[in-house]
C-alpha cells in the first residue's frame, strides 16, 4: 500500500487521503469511506470496518450518567429522511 490514496481523473487531481495508522499489512483511513473505496482497485481489501451514522441527532434527550443530555452529535449524524438515508447505507454496502 502506498503512502497515499491519490485519485487522478482526465480533468481533476483530488485530493491525497492520507491513513491514520499504517503498518506493514495494514492500513486504517478516518475518512470519507466512498472516496476512500473509490479509489482501491477491486478486491484489494480484506476486511472492512463500518461504524455508519446511526441518524439519531434529532434535538432529543437521553440520561447519561444521571444528567439530561442532548443526543446530538452533530450535522452529520442527522437524518436526511428514510429514502435518504436508505440510499446512503445502499451506496456504501454494495461500494464495500
């Protein structure tokens, strides 16, 4: 695996994705994962590790170590509607 992920198009340079931790056999991105699976050749990978968003950001409340806490993780783990969200997990099992 190379140090990088570069991606280069006719028209465009994306940008480099850089892994987080690397060793000799394996290597861990914290990125984007269709971009980063967009640019592995087919069959290059062994296993991958999904942690989706759950989509529970919805202004609500929970108990958390006896305190009200607010649920929202931020923008990224807000629902987009079921159709959405149904399409994005779609995207990114069959990219896997």
């Amino acid at each position: 695996m190379e140090k990088t992920i570069a991606n280069i198009s006719k028209n465009t340079i994306q940008r480099s994705i850089n892994p987080v931790y690397k060793t000799e056999d394996f290597v861990l991105y914290n990125d984007d994962c269709l971009e980063v699976m967009a640019r592995l050749p087919n069959n290059y990978v062994d296993m991958i590790f999904a942690d989706p968003p759950y989509n529970l950001s919805n202004d609500g409340i929970t108990c958390h170590a006896g305190k009200m806490v607010k649920v929202n993780k931020g923008d990224w783990d807000k629902s987009q509607g079921f159709k959405k969200d149904l399409e994005f997990h779609e995207t990114w099992i069959k990219e896997c």
